[in-house]
C-alpha cells in the first residue's frame, strides 16, 4: 500500500513538471529575448548567505502539488534541492555565476527548465537595487512597495509577488505569479539559518 501511495505521487509530480514546462510551449512569452541562464544574478549578490528550507506549491489550472526546497547560499554558489513529499530528491541546481548544472533524480521531460524556478526565487528574494541594476539593461522595471514587488516591461506586468515577514529579512510567506505562463508560486519558509556556515550545509 505505501509503495502504491509512492507511485502515485510520484505521477502527480512528474505531472506537476510536465505541466510547467508545457505552459511555456503553450504560452511563448519569454520574461526577455534571452535564455535563463543568462537572467540569473551571480551568487555573490544574494541578500544573504546561508540555507533555507522551504515548501513550494506549484499551482498551474487544475494542478495543485507541493514540493520541499532546500537552498544553499554562498558567495560562490546557489544550490536548490527538490525533494516530493516524502524527502525523496528529484533534482539538484547549482550555479556558480558562470554555469547552471541540473543533476536529475528522476527522470525530467526534457522541456522543463527547472532554472526557472531559480529566476523566480531570486526576483522575489534580491534586493530592489541589485535586481533594477541586472535587468534594467534588458528593458525590465522592478518596482517594489511594502510588501508587493512587481516586474513589468513596456507591454505590461509580467510576474507579481506578495511578501509577509514575521521579523528578519526573510519573508515567511509570500506568493508569485507568472502572468505569461499563466503559473503561481505559493512560498512558505520552514527553516532558515542566514549565518554563513564553516562548511556547506548541503554540499556535504
């Protein structure tokens, strides 16, 4: 029965994955005319360094999944690890400002990028400054107030997000939508540990 469960979602996840990357087939309507690996900010740019825990659900029409996200920060690199509800990993990102390297635990459809889901990690947890100062260039305003930032071009919004904080710098809740691909990001931080460690917590 408990391997049954297991398979089960694990089709509700690759059906999650699936679904992110077919909304970028049905919807063209890249954020810029460049792929993501050049939109990412360098590691040593980020707000803080340290780990995060977090829970991520993905919501895209009828799909509702929820998955684990475990992210090292440190001047050098970003490394996010994906796990499915049971604490099985599905994949590992690292970036070190020059290449994105993406490690599959379970076979992924080949039209997903999963840095995507870095790019928006970053434009909800960059400073306002250093986000202005990368996409600028590229015809991008980051405008943020209070607890919203939103990032628009000419032809209109492109991605809101909707931040809460407890205390600290950051956010406990927040929520993303990505208005061309039609997608939303619901963010909850279980953990967070923003003093750089001796050694990479994750990397070990």
């Amino acid at each position: 029965m408990n391997r049954l469960i297991f398979v089960v979602r694990k089709v509700a996840l690759f059906a999650c994955l699936l679904s992110l990357s077919a909304c970028s087939l049905l919807q063209p309507k890249p954020l810029v005319s460049r792929p993501i690996e050049q939109l990412l900010l360098a590691p040593n740019s980020a707000p803080y360094y340290g780990y995060l825990t977090q829970s991520v659900r993905f919501r895209y029409g009828d799909i509702d999944q929820s998955l684990l996200f475990q992210t090292e920060l440190t001047p050098s690199h970003i490394l996010m690890i994906a796990l499915d509800p049971l604490g099985v990993p599905l994949f590992e990102l690292r970036w070190d400002g020059e290449k994105a390297d993406v490690i599959e635990r379970i076979p992924l459809d080949k039209r997903l990028d999963v840095r995507r889901i870095l790019l928006d990690f970053q434009f909800s947890l960059w400073q306002q400054q250093d986000l202005a100062l990368h996409f600028a260039p590229l015809g991008l305003q980051i405008t943020t107030s209070a607890q919203k930032r939103v990032i628009s071009s000419s032809s209109g919004e492109h991605i809101s997000i909707n931040s809460s904080y407890n205390s600290g710098q950051v956010p406990t809740q927040l929520s993303l939508i990505q208005h061309d691909l039609g997608y939303q990001l619901d963010i909850e931080t279980i953990e967070a540990d923003i003093e750089q460690p001796t050694t990479p917590i994750l990397s070990q």
